[in-house]
C-alpha cells in the first residue's frame, strides 16, 4: 500500500467529518456538544494527515 492510494479516501473522510463539524455546530443535526468537540477534533486530524501526504508526495 502507497501512500497514493491514501490521498483520496483521506479527502473523502475530511470533507465528510467537516460537513458533519458544521452541521452539528449549526444544530441542523442535534447532538450533544462533546460530540461537536469529537468531529472537530477528528475533522483537524484528518486534514493534516491528508495536507501531509499531499506536500510530501508532490514537494519531497
């Protein structure tokens, strides 16, 4: 396994724990607040792992 084959079910997972970041920010989804904070948290983690890969492969 390449780290290729990482890049686009990173972005997939980013943009969908971003989307769910807003939404429950928004109240569109009602949840409790801790797991506004989770999705948020893993949201950060996901796009920096996803931002990494991505200047390692094309800068490094």
């Amino acid at each position: 396994m390449n780290l290729y084959s990482l890049v686009l079910p990173l972005g997939i997972l980013s943009y969908a724990l971003l989307l769910l970041t807003i939404l429950t920010g928004k109240r569109i989804i009602k949840l409790k607040f801790f797991y506004h904070k989770l999705f948020a948290m893993m949201s950060l983690i996901s796009v920096t792992s996803h931002a990494s890969i991505i200047i390692y492969l094309n800068y490094l």
